[in-house]
C-alpha cells in the first residue's frame, strides 16, 4: 500500500511541474489588456480568471521569485534534496520561514513581515483557510458585495480551490494533546461547540474545532497551485517574476502603462487602449504604489516630489486622496503559554526532522510535517452597550515559545478580529519604505478592553482543568490583563501582520474596485477587505474572485 501511494505521489508531483511551463519573458512592445501588479493570493486570482476569456491579453508582475517548488524555487534543507520540494511545498517548515535566512520575504523592501515571492503571503503563511461569516460582508462591505452578492465567488473559490481539517493523507491526526486539552476547557467547561469550522461558517460565538488549510496532497496548495498553474497554459498569459514595478505612468486619470525595475533594466510595459492596472501588492505595497504614481495625501506626494519620486510628474497631474492608505487594519495578539501534564510538545524543525517523520512525509506525504502546526482553533464575540460586537479568535499550536519551551508547554495566540475599532494607515519612512504608523494597535482603548474581557473569561473556564497559563496568571483581574496585552513584550503587540483595510470602499475605490479619480487604474488585495472575523486570506481569495467578475465587464 505504501508504494502504491509513493507512486501516486510522484505522479501528482510530475503532473504539477509539467503543469508549469517555463516563459519567455514578455516584450516591452506588447500592449496588455490587464497588467497585474502582484503576484499575491488576489493578483493571481485576478489574472487568472481575467485570462480565461482567452482572448485579452494578461500581464503577472512580480518583484520577487520562485517559491513552491514548481515554479523553480531551490531553497530547501538537505533532507529534500533529490525531490522537486522547496521549503515552501512542505507545510512544517511553514515556522521556519519566520526564522531562517530566505529570499522570500520583502526584506528591506517592507517594514513589516510580507511575502516578496510568488505566491506572496500564500507561500510563506500558515495556509489557514476560514470562510469569513455572511455578517462580515453584510455589516462591513457596501451594496453589490454582501454575502449574496458574494456566494457565486465564494461558490467558484471552493470549486477551484481544496482545502481541509485532516491534512495527513494517510487521515491520521497527529500530535492531537494540545487538542485534547483544550476541548476539555473550552467544549466540557467554557460551553463551546465543537463543530467543523467551514460547514458551518456563520456561526463564530463560543465554537471550538480543527483549523482548516488550503493545502493539497499533503502540500502547501493556495492560488500558486489551483489557478496559475491553469493560466500558464494560456497563451494570452504571462508571468514575470523579479520586476519591481515603480510607479503606474498615467495620462491625467488614465493609464497607460508600469514602470518597472527588471533586473536592474529599467522596463515600461504599456497598456492597449481599453487596458487597467490592478494593484495587488498587499495592504502596504499597494498604497504606496499608489503614491508613488502620484495619487494620495497631497502631504506624502509632495514629500515624494521634493525627492524626485514621482518619475518627474507635475504636481497638476496629483489625484490627492488622503484615504490611500488609511484604516490599515491588523489583528492585535497576544501569545499565551498554557502547560499541562497532558500535553506532548512538539517543535518543527528545519534542517533535522526526527527520522520517523522525515520518512512519513517524504514517502507518503503524511505525519506531523503535512500540517503548519495549528492544532485548534476558536471564536466568540464580546458585545458591546449599544449592541454591536467585537470578534475574538484563538488558536492553539504544538509548542511553547521564547522563555516557555519545556516538552508540557504549548502555545495559546488569541486575536481580536472584526468589529475593532483601532486603525492606523500606511506611512513612508525617511527612505520612503513602507509600513505601518505606530497607532494601528489600541489607539481605541476599547479594543483593549474587549480582548482582556474575553481573555479573562476564559481563563475562569480552566478550572478543573491541567492547564496552567504561564506568562499570564490565571487569577489575574481583567485590568491587569488589559496591562499585559498593550505592554510590548514577546507575547504581546506583535504583528501578526494580517494587514488589511487600507484603501477602503467608498473612499479610496468605488464598487468596482477603481481607485478615485482615475479611469483604469484597481486595488484588489487585503487593502479593500475591511476587518474580517477570521484570518484574513480566505476572504482575500473571496474579493479577488468578485472583482475578478466586475473587472471583466467593464
């Protein structure tokens, strides 16, 4: 039985790279009909869908390089030499990238962690896959993107793309203690459900169960693997990896092409005359994009000006908008180290997996290296006076962090989600890199408040239980728990850089996912995804698969 699903193994692993023909590098001269900046869960949903008509012509740029292994990424440990693997194809080493020198994040080019890579974030995340509940796109997005108007692009998402709560494929769960104990705290006595997260994703107060990845035969899957590998068959398509596109050049409100940086050769590529950029380089890179080809806060472009950043254009031709980059939204999280005597840790490794580990995943693409780690996941809401909520998430990994490592310790991360009130916006340093302004946590004490609410409830359901939080005590009130999350340490006011929300409806784009003010010119990434219950990408890949429809009528 084990040969047999080797076999099929390194068939499905042959048919993925045949499935990714190499390129010839598109020509300057060519017009495109779409140019797509960002090669990130939405860009490449975009671009693939805007190539299926087969007859416009789509342009994929991206600044980074190869990543999964089909499409030419080498960086891997020694115990995956002679496969077609890279450190991204294989969901354990997902940790690593956080930690090990890699060419797969923006590096110097962000001040924040982000995915420079094809694929994006998607390459280097932990592939979670949640279904935002219809009250997100009901209450936070406007007319002609509520959950009705979305459920043909959530319909089209789950047809293209597999996902599942049991990533093993030979369908054991492994390293299931951390598991068990929290269903014991949180199902026994705190009175959560436990249910399949997906089958029922409008339910997200008090539910408890197994994280859902968008992984594939044991892989990392996502949009690299279920929509550019289809469009690279398509002749109207291409992709061109390590272009770090400028600026959008512009005539008054119309585009008419990107500039971009391709290997140290300055190269423009110019639009048809029906032709539309859609920026989607993640809730940082797009705004600055934006300001960069001259349309933002007048404030930031005339910075932009004064040090010959905007490719020579007059200040008459600045769109001013003071919404790009504005709202930018991401989870405030606090790890907490729970141990218990009935808990197995487990760490990832990168270099030297345990032989018997090693084996199951290289030879059947199973144990505990075909999962990110993630063993349990939660909700529930805090609400509010005047009736409104705010979301609250947790999940739970397979061991402990910084100064709580023993072989008993696991790790608790709880996020607040939708209905936070905390927004800060993209800002340009001295060198006009961008990243987040400093007000983007807690700047609205109330978020505080709710997120040490909820913590402080919980804890009160440990009682009976083995598990012991050890960087929190469980007797602390709520104001000092409030004091621990919004005091900067390793467990607490990180980014978990989920970044979101800015260039928002409305006010930086229309319905159609124009930016204000111009004619051709898009954003379709987290920018224009408002705070989500959930991790975010999922809803992503959803407004991706929605633009997609509305671009194509245009």
């Amino acid at each position: 039985m084990g040969a047999i699903l080797l076999s099929c193994l390194l068939l499905q692993a042959i048919a993925l790279t045949v499935a990714s023909p190499i390129q010839s590098q598109p020509r300057a001269t060519t017009l495109w009909d779409v140019i797509v900046v960002g090669s990130g869960p939405a860009g490449t949903i975009v671009a693939s869908r805007l190539s299926e008509s087969g007859t416009k012509k789509v342009l994929l740029l991206e600044g980074g390089g190869p990543s999964y292994g089909v499409t030419g990424g080498t960086e891997k440990p020694q115990w995956l030499a002679g496969t077609s693997l890279s450190r991204v194809d294989v969901p354990g080493l997902y940790a690593s990238i956080f930690s090990t020198p890699t060419s797969l994040t923006c590096g110097k080019n962000l001040n924040a962690f982000g995915g420079c890579t094809i694929g994006g974030c998607s390459a280097i995340n932990a592939g979670l896959f949640f279904e935002p509940p219809a009250s997100d796109f009901d209450q936070y997005f406007p007319a002609g993107w509520k959950h009705a108007d979305l459920q043909p692009s959530i319909t089209k998402l789950y047809q293209t793309q597999p996902s599942t709560d049991n990533p093993s494929q030979d369908q054991i769960r492994y390293l299931q203690s951390g598991y068990t104990a929290a269903k014991k705290w949180l199902v026994t006595n705190a009175g959560y459900a436990e249910l399949g997260i997906n089958a029922n994703a409008a339910k997200k107060t008090k539910v408890f169960g197994r994280p859902v990845y968008d992984y594939q035969n044991g892989q990392r899957g996502g949009p690299v693997i279920s929509y550019l590998q289809s469009a690279l068959q398509r002749s109207n398509f291409r992709l061109q990896s390590g272009a770090w596109v400028q600026r959008i050049v512009r005539t008054g409100n119309a585009a008419t092409g990107v500039v971009a940086n391709v290997s140290g050769v300055i190269t423009t590529y110019s639009l048809s005359s029906k032709g539309r950029v859609v920026v989607s380089g993640g809730a940082l890179k797009s705004p600055e994009l934006l300001m960069k080809s001259g349309i933002g806060d007048p404030a930031v472009l005339t910075r932009l000006h004064q040090a010959n950043k905007l490719g020579g254009l007059p200040s008459t031709s600045w769109i001013n908008n003071t919404a790009v980059g504005a709202g930018l939204f991401d989870n405030p999280n606090t790890f907490i180290e729970l141990s218990s005597p009935s808990v197995q840790a487990y760490s990832y490794t990168y270099d030297n997996p345990p032989a018997s580990d090693k084996a199951l995943y290289l030879q059947h693409r199973s144990g505990p290296y075909s999962f990110a780690g993630q063993t349990s996941v939660f909700w529930d809401t805090v609400k509010h006076a005047d009736g409104t909520v705010a979301g609250m998430q947790g999940t739970i990994g397979t061991s402990g962090f910084t100064d709580f490592t023993s072989s008993q310790t696991i790790t608790l991360n709880i996020y607040g989600t939708s209905g936070l009130k905390s927004a800060g916006k993209v800002v340009l340093d001295s060198n006009f890199i961008p990243g987040p302004s400093s007000d983007v946590y807690y700047s609205n004490p109330q978020d505080a408040q709710d997120i040490a609410t909820f913590i402080h409830g919980i804890f009160a359901a440990l009682r009976g239980t083995d598990l012991t939080p050890l960087n929190i005590q469980q007797s602390a009130t709520q104001a000092q728990i409030q004091q621990y999350i919004t005091t900067p340490s390793a467990y607490a006011r990180g980014q978990v850089n989920h970044w979101s929300s800015s260039c928002r409806f409305g006010s930086c784009i229309d319905t159609n996912t124009v930016v204000v003010g111009t004619k051709n010119i898009h954003v379709v990434d987290g920018s224009i995804v408002a705070p989500l219950t959930v991790n975010p990408q999922m809803g992503i890949m959803i407004a991706a698969e929605r633009a997609s429809e509305l671009i194509g009528k245009l």
